[in-house]
C-alpha cells in the first residue's frame, strides 16, 4: 500500500462509545459553579475580589469547554451514522448491480 493509499478500519460502534465517552468525562463540569453570591465566600478585600475573578473567569472557562466536548461527542456519532449509511449503501448497490 502506497503513502497515499491507507487502509481505515472505522467500526461505527466505536465512534459511539467514544461519543458516548466524551459525554460522560465532561458531564459533571455541568452542574459546577464556581461563583457564589456570598459576600465573604473567598475571604475579604482584594483576596476576595481576586478569586471571585478567577472563579467567574473558569465558571466561562468550563462552559465553553463542555460545549466543545458536546461538539466533538455530536461529530463522532454523526460520524458513525454517515459509516453505517454509506455501508447500507454499498450493500443495495452491489445487490442491484449483481440483480439480487
């Protein structure tokens, strides 16, 4: 086999579980807040107002990161559902071809 030519082996239940994976490694960054409405939750002064920045700043941070993991988790399935059909495919084409 030529550089250009590879052989893939792509088994569309794989890509699932993978999906599937991805989903569940970043499920629960969901539910975490960092920020708190307490007015001493991080201490006082600007040691306060420091790690409340830094807490609203991943707060953003974590959510942007989940929905690119929801992104990439959505692209493999996707993945695997374009595999499946284009075997399906395939297969009622050699069917029709070879008139079976």
């Amino acid at each position: 086999m030529s550089d250009g030519e590879r052989d893939y082996q792509v088994d569309p239940g794989e890509l699932r579980v993978a999906g599937g994976n991805v989903a569940d490694a970043v499920g629960p960054a969901d539910g975490v807040d960092l920020v708190t409405s307490g007015e001493n939750a991080y201490g006082v002064g600007d040691v306060h107002a420091g790690l409340a920045r830094f807490c609203a700043t991943w707060t953003i941070a974590i959510g942007a990161l989940s929905a690119r993991a929801d992104s990439a988790a959505a692209a493999l399935v996707a993945a695997a559902d374009t595999y499946d059909a284009q075997e399906a495919e395939a297969a009622r084409s050699v069917t029709s071809v070879a008139g079976g």
